[in-house]
C-alpha cells in the first residue's frame, strides 16, 4: 500500500535571484517562513522555482540547501522533468542524492508525446528512482494532457506515487479516480481547484498561493481533510480573488512581485519572464492589502 508522500498543502516555492545567482539567504528565510505557518511539504526547483532558467549546479545546490534547512520536518519534493528521459533520469537521481525525498515529474513538453510514450517514459524514469516520484499534468504549459487510461496503467508502477493535476478536467480527475487504485494519490496542482479535487478524493495541492498564504492554504486542506466542506468552500471562495490575481500573468511573474512587495525577497526575474505591467502590479498590490498582507 502506498502512502502519500504528504497531504495537506505543499508550497511551489519560488526561487530568489540575485543579479546572477541564487539568493540563498532570501531562499531560507522563505522557507522559515513556510515551516512557522503550517505548510505541509516544500516543492523545490519546480516551475514557480523557474527551475528551467537555472543551470544543473544551481538546481542541485538549491535543493541541496532547501533539504538542509527543513531538516526533515516535512518532505521536500525535487522538480525534475525533462523532455529528454535521460535527462529527467539524471536530474531526479542527482536531486535524489542532494537529499529530495521525491520528484515531481512534469510530462515532456514539446516533444507532444503520445499515450503510448507517456507510459515509457515515466515507466523508464520511474524504473531508475530510487524514490516515489508525482506525475505532473499541465496541459496548457506543455501541450500533452495525461489521459485517465495512461494514469491506470501506470499506478501499477509502485513507485509512481500520484499526480499533480493541472489539466482543470473535472471529468478526466473522476474517471482517474475511478479507474486508479485508492493509494494513487492526486493533488490540485491550480490553487483555485483545491477543495474540489478534495472532494473526489485529493490529497491536497501543490499551491502556488501559498508562498504568501501558507496558512490559510494548509487550512483549506485541513478543513477537506476532515470533511468539512461547507467551511473549506467558503475559504476557497474567500482565496478566489487572492488566486486570480497571482496567476494575472504568467506564473511566477505576480507572485514573486508579492513576495517583493510584501519584503520576503526580491523581485528578480530571469529571461524570458520580465516585470508585470503597471496595471497588473497595481492589481497585485491592491490585492495583498485587501487581504491584509501589505499596508496601504
């Protein structure tokens, strides 16, 4: 029986750059400040991460670094997809030997792969791991969606731990639910969706919200967790606003501009992404003082 690698709220967390480094100093203090507000697992060098702009020795440092500080009070999941199996092999088992407790595993973009080559592929990397790693599906970054029957063929893999679904097909999430076993775990991979993917039988969510607001993710999937589900719908029609607005242009580019507005890091971001628009940095800022993270 496999046991999820957690539940509740894990932080996609963002990656502080100097003018061309990793701020590692800004990265501990993000961390701290996950661990002090309940998060429940810190996905490290993933897209919020923009893992795919920093070199091989900087991802590994990072997750290195990120696997120091939590000392083992929750699990820290390695980013670690390629569309070159290969490449995604090495990344997950050299993530694996700077201390990651799992790997989140995006579908191979560009490429398109079909079906057939989805189950290849994450059975090849899955093969090689030596820890439990989560599919990622997320369709509009990558073109490729996993299909429910591509999911049931490879839960049989046991160290295919789940999924971190993104594709927004409430349909598609049933019939996996349906067609999986009940150890194949799925989080919410978009923030807005949490509490229903809870409700048809989620684990949580892989958030990018909760890089401002740990605590009132944690506690939307505490609230799902016990089936209270009139109060985590209220919550999660309450963060609706909150979520819009981190995602008003292309993730990272809003929540690291909170994060700098709120004082927790810098701004900086690597080409291709650049600084939001002045309307959109308007929005962001009005939103973080309507829920009380900025002074006006």
């Amino acid at each position: 029986m496999r046991k999820p690698l957690f539940t509740g709220s894990g932080v996609a967390i963002v990656t502080p750059f100097t003018k061309d480094a990793v701020d590692l100093d800004a990265f501990g203090r993000l961390l701290d400040f996950q661990l002090a507000n309940g998060t429940d697992a810190v996905i490290v060098c993933g897209t919020t991460g923009e893992a795919s702009t920093m070199t091989y020795g900087e991802r590994m440092r990072t997750i290195e670094y990120c696997v120091e500080r939590v000392g083992g009070r929750v699990p820290v999941i390695a980013g670690s997809g390629s569309n070159a199996t290969p490449n995604a092999i090495a990344l997950g088992r050299d993530a694996v030997r700077a201390g990651a407790d799992g790997l989140l595993v995006v579908t191979p973009f560009y490429n398109k792969a079909t079906q057939s080559g989805l189950v290849k592929h994450y059975t090849a990397i899955a093969d090689a791991a030596t820890k439990p790693i989560i599919l990622y599906d997320v369709p509009s970054r990558t073109g490729v969606t996993i299909a429910p029957e591509t999911y049931a063929e490879l839960a049989k893999h046991p160290n295919i731990n789940g999924v971190k679904e993104a594709g927004g097909n409430f349909s598609n999430i049933q019939k996996t639910r349906n067609l999986c076993p009940d150890d194949f775990s799925i989080w919410s991979g978009n923030d807005d969706e949490t509490a229903p993917i809870c409700l048809l039988g989620g684990q949580g969510v892989i958030s990018v919200a909760a890089n401002v607001v740990p605590d009132r993710m944690h506690q939307l999937v505490r609230l799902c967790l016990a089936g209270d589900f009139a109060a985590a719908g209220k919550l999660q029609l309450d963060l609706k606003e909150l979520c819009d607005a981190l995602f008003c242009e292309v993730n990272p580019i809003p929540v690291k501009t909170a994060l700098e507005m709120m004082g927790m890091c810098g701004g900086a971001l690597r080409l291709p992404l650049c600084e939001p628009s002045e309307e959109h940095r308007e929005r962001i800022r009005k939103t973080l003082v309507r829920y009380g993270l900025l002074d006006t």
